[in-house]
C-alpha cells in the first residue's frame, strides 16, 4: 500500500464518519431518538479522526510535508468534509506521489530524527502497524477518561 492509498483511505474514511455523526445528530435533535445513535457515530468518528490525524503525520514525514502542510492535514478533520478538498490539493501538488522510503537518500531531509524513526518502523512492519494501532487505541481512551470538551452533561 502506498502512502497515497493509506492516506487517501483515511481521509475517506474521515468523511464518510462525518455523514455518519451528522446524521446521528439529525436523528438525535430533529426526530428525538435519544442519545445512542451520537454515541454509536461520535465514537466511530472519533477513533477515525485520531488514526486520520497519525496517518497525516506518518505521511507527511514520508512525503517531506512542510510543517504548515502537516498542521493543515489536522485542521482538515475540524470541519466536516475538508480532508476531500484538502487531498484534491495534495494531489495537485504531487505531494502523494512515491513509495514508502525504508531507505535514506543523499536528500538533507532523509537524515533527521523523525525519517530515520520513520525508515526503522518502515522495515518492521510488525512494530508498526500493532504500533499505530496501540497509539489510536490509547489516544481514544486517554480522551474518554477525561471527557467531552465542556464535561459531561
């Protein structure tokens, strides 16, 4: 799977989770149907929204994104169907294209602290993805131990 596909899976994946909040909220607010259908989607948006925002910084390291482009892809997940856009320019700007770099180049870039951490995980898959996975999971239940912004009602 390229960085292309991985990214563009999870900003799918983002948007669809949007649709799926937004319509949980219709039936909650406009029909009365009880908090259940916001709880069910929050909670399905909420773990998309952290792996969209860990896949932005997994690949942005890998595709060399400039900071403003890295703090961009996370204000993406803030309003509702922004990452479709946002990979449109992506796109248009080849800032998808290539492989997974698991090997260092002559580029100055390829030598910091974060693409050698990068090329390591890339060539032991079987750290990275339970790795990914285990940062989702603990991100997600570090926020619900300390609760909606605003408490709980």
């Amino acid at each position: 799977m390229t960085p292309r596909v991985f990214y563009r899976a999870v900003a799918l994946a983002e948007a669809v989770t949007w649709t799926l909040l937004i319509a949980a909220m219709l039936l909650k607010y406009v029909f009365d149907a009880g908090s259940l259908p916001v709880t069910i989607a929050g909670s399905i948006h909420g773990v998309v929204f952290i792996t969209y925002l860990m896949t932005s910084v997994l690949v942005g390291v890998n595709q060399f994104w400039a900071k403003r482009t890295l703090v961009l892809a996370a204000a993406t997940t803030f309003i509702p169907y922004a990452t479709i856009p946002f990979d449109r320019h992506l796109e248009r700007n080849d800032m998808l294209d290539g492989e997974w770099r698991s090997t260092a180049t002559d580029d100055p870039r390829d030598h910091t602290l974060d693409s050698r951490l990068l090329r390591w995980l890339l060539r032991r898959p079987a750290v990275l993805v339970p790795g990914f996975m285990a940062a989702v999971a603990i991100i997600v239940g570090t926020l619900l131990v300390v609760g909606p912004p605003g408490g709980r009602s």
